[in-house]
C-alpha cells in the first residue's frame, strides 16, 4: 500500500533520461504517489523553462514549489518520506553522497560513450569509464549485494540507471564491463531485479534508448 502523501508530486521527465530515473525508482522504493509528464527535450514548453532555471530535466513539482537537479530531488524525497534509504551515521552519509556525486560524472563518461561516432572514440570513453567503475568497485563494500553491504541506499538508486544502459549496451556489443561473477555484475544483478528499477522506465524503454543513440551515430549501437 503507498503511504499517505502529505504533497503533491509531479516528477516532470525525459524517457531515457537516466538522472530522472533515479528520483523515479527512490519514490517507487517508498510507495508514494506522485504524477509523471513527460516533455520533448528538443522542443520544450515554455511552461517548463518557467521552472526549471537550468532548462533540464528532472523537475519535481511538490505542490506549487519546483525542486530540480537529481540530487537534490533525491535527497528531499529521503528527508520527508520512509523508509529513509541514507545512512543514519553522518560520515557514512557523506561517503555516500560523495559517490553517488562520483556516480554523475559517470553517467556522463558513459554518455560521451554512447553518442561517440566513431571506434577511436567510443574506445576512449569506454576506458574512461572502466577507470571510473574500477575505482567505485574498489570503495563498494566487497561482500555486496549492494555498494554498501546487505542494505540498499539512496546510492544504489543513483547507480541503477547507469547498469541498466550498461546491461542494454553489451546486447550489442561487449563492453567488457559487468562480466559474469565480478563484483560489479553482482550488484547491477541485484538492482535490476528490484521491481522499483524495472519499473522505473517505459515499458519500450530498451527500444527509444537504442534509436534515440541510433540516430545521433552511435558507434556502440549501430
């Protein structure tokens, strides 16, 4: 059952947007109610400039008030609603906020992946982004499932939507990236089991993702 919602919440979102998933799967986490519009990020409604200073999506309207920016959406979803996926301990806490900031500098390594045109390209962020996921491997708690142990955490939604493209990609093409017993293929393992990841996108999610990439020249999906 969703709990009492003491606002109302209009999460406003591009489809394949992977910073709007995040707060997507977070509310699904803790069951509350909230509304989803969708917008065409090439061709906006001036509505939506209105409230969203930086032109970007996610924007969560919370009654007549509007939050943008993932992680600040993120966080004000665990402030007001349970069950609180933080860390309780303020040093565990900025750890992980730390890396859940290290976490969108990997969406966009992993972004200059997809829309590389050609095989220098694509070869070079791809190792980019092996060098980052190499390093956040190396901090997750190493028995897992999730990055810090047994518990899921805000962090692991800030991760999912990074896995879930990463799993779409080495369909196409192999990555070389969440291999089969590493530690990392675990934890996207478990995440993408989570009916709040696969039910945080579109049912033709896989389908839009590959021809929005597609038709920028993506190399990795051709």
């Amino acid at each position: 059952m969703n709990q009492t919602n003491p606002h109302k919440l209009e999460l406003i979102s591009f489809k394949i947007c992977p910073y709007v998933q995040r707060s997507v799967i977070a509310l699904k986490q803790k069951n509350v109610d909230f509304d989803l519009t969708y917008v065409d990020l090439a061709d906006l409604p001036d509505w939506f400039h209105e409230i969203s200073p930086l032109g970007k999506v996610p924007v969560l309207k919370v009654d007549d008030t509007a939050i943008f920016e993932s992680a600040v959406i993120s966080e004000f979803l665990d402030e007001t609603y349970a069950p609180p996926l933080h860390p309780a301990a303020a040093l565990t806490r900025a750890h992980h906020r730390a890396w859940i900031e290290f976490g969108s500098e990997l969406i966009g390594t992993q972004f200059r992946m997809l829309i590389a045109d050609n095989e220098a390209a694509y070869e070079e962020s791809l190792q980019a982004l092996k060098d980052g996921l190499a390093k956040l491997e190396a901090a997750a708690d190493p028995q897992g499932p999730y990055f810090s142990g047994s518990a899921l955490a805000l962090i692991d939604t800030a991760y999912a939507p990074l896995f879930m493209r990463l799993a779409i990609v080495n369909k196409q093409r192999d990555t070389g990236i969440l291999k089969p017993g590493s530690r990392l293929a675990a934890w996207a393992d478990a995440l993408l089991a989570l009916e709040s990841v696969q039910q945080s996108v579109v049912d033709d999610f896989e389908a839009l993702f590959t021809q929005f990439f597609r038709a920028k020249g993506s190399f990795v999906l051709s």
